[in-house]
C-alpha cells in the first residue's frame, strides 16, 4: 500500500509541479483508479504536505501549487516530468523490486530549466496558445523577445528542446529549453499548428555504412553490433532531428577521422539529405 501510494504521491507532485495545476483526471488516467480515489489521494498528499497545494480553485477547475512548494518525492530536473509525459518513462520504478537488475545510466548534466518557463508552454502547446518568450541562443546571446507557438517537445539524447512557430523569423524552429528566460506571458489563440510545420512532417532516411578503410573483421564487427542489413543500417527520422541524429551516430560528415576506428560509420547518402543538415 505504501508503495502505492508513494507512486500517487510522485505523480502528484510531478503535476502539480511542472504544469501548475493538478487535477484528479491525470490519476485517473494514469493509474486506471477512480474519480473518487484519486480526489482521496490528493486528499492524503495534501494531509501529509498541507504546504504544497492549494484548496481545489473553481476557476482552474483544479489544485494549484502553493507559492512556497516543496518537493519530496520528484527532482528538480525538468527531464523527469518531460520523461514521463513523452512515454519515455511510463511509470516511477519502486526502489526495491523482484525484477530489478543492477544497472547504471550515465548521467547527462541537468539543464537549468524552472517550473516557471515550463507550466506556460505546456499550456500553450495544449490549447494552440501564442506564447512571448525571453530567449537566448550561441548564435544572438542577447536575450530578446520573441513569439512563438509550441507545438511538440523534443528529446535528442543530451538535452530537450521545444519545436514551435517563431513569429520573428516567420518559420517553425528548434528552441533550446535551457535558453529560456524569466516567465513566457500566455497570449492568444494561433493556426500555426504541428499540422503546418512541413519539414517536421518529412520524414527522410539516413544510411550508414561501415568505414570502407576499416578491415572486413572490424567490419563485420559493427555490422553485428547495428544488426545491418547487407551491410548497411538504414535509420528513418524527422527531417529537422536529421543533424542531431547524427550526432548520437558520431558521424562526422564534414571530415573523416584520421583513424577509421574512432569514425566508424560513415553516412553513404550525404547528397539525398544535405539539405536538412546543419551548416
């Protein structure tokens, strides 16, 4: 039971958190429980930390977080709740279990991403919302306003970004999630939707082979470890994620490696996808 209900109580606060405003349709949801025992776990969550939530708010129709909330049963790494949201994570893994096995994952440096940026952006994702946003990239480190419609968020191994419409460059962009600033200010209702974002609806094909200077030993080795097919390995992705794919792949496809053992793979159809690449 108690595992259980520390489950509940790690759903919660994820919520209550990372979206500010928590309703019982996400336990519902979530654990297959009833309206009535998911409003008696928030119940019991609010009992035990009567600082965290707000009195059910009729005009949110839901909990809201308190200004002074504290964690107990979640991190402060914004990846946990986009984790869990996205599938990635399907449910918390209770710290002792009958089919744990050791591991580790090597862990990536959390990105400096607060409750405060999140909570209007999943909002303006779900309701087609136009968002103004502080943001700052390598390119223009001076932080400038600008206004976008989120419309999926997107991991690519190391860190998460947000694809959105950019008012400002009149096109569908990648946003760094740690380069937003300050608090985005809700604004009204856009058609510029996932629906219209073309280069996010291309789905192009990458093929990798072998590095032809590498023996047919070493080759026969990766063809093994990739599970190729007549020597290649053939990976479909979204047109805009092409370049970050390749940089999960360690395909360098600007200069080869001095030595064949540390490029690996090599991309064989460079001039069908040049287009999608990075500069």
């Amino acid at each position: 039971m108690e595992e259980a209900q520390n489950r509940r109580f790690w759903l919660i606060e994820l919520i209550a958190y990372w979206e500010g405003r928590l309703t019982t349709r996400h336990l519902r949801e979530f654990f297959g429980i009833s309206r009535q025992l998911a409003s008696s776990e928030i119940g019991h969550y609010r009992k035990a930390y009567p600082q965290n939530l707000l009195e059910y708010q009729r005009s949110d129709g839901a909990h809201l977080p308190a200004p002074d909330f504290q964690r107990h049963h979640i991190s402060d790494d914004v990846a946990e709740y986009l984790s869990w949201m996205s599938g990635l994570q399907a449910s918390p893994l209770p710290s002792q279990s009958p089919v744990y096995l050791p591991h580790f994952i090597l862990p990536h440096p959390p990105r400096n991403i607060t409750p405060e940026v999140i909570r209007p952006l999943v909002r303006a994702l779900r309701e087609s919302r136009r968002v103004e946003v502080d943001y700052g990239s390598i390119g223009n480190p001076n932080r400038e306003g600008r206004i976008i419609v989120p419309h999926t968020f997107v991991n690519t191994g190391p860190r998460w970004h947000l694809r959105a419409w950019c008012e400002k460059n009149g096109d569908y962009r990648d946003f760094v999630l740690s380069r937003f600033h300050g608090q985005p200010e809700m604004l009204g209702k856009s058609q510029h939707t996932a629906d219209g974002d073309e280069k996010w609806n291309t789905e192009i094909t990458l093929i990798f082979e072998p590095d032809s200077r590498l023996n047919a030993e070493k080759k026969a080795v990766l063809e093994n470890d990739y599970g190729m097919t007549n020597g290649q390995l053939h990976l479909t992705t979204r047109a805009p994620l092409a370049n970050y794919l390749l940089q999960e792949m360690r395909v360098n496809t600007k200069m080869l490696d001095g030595r064949p053992e540390a490029q690996q793979l090599v991309l064989v159809n460079f001039d069908d996808v040049q287009e999608w690449l990075f500069g």
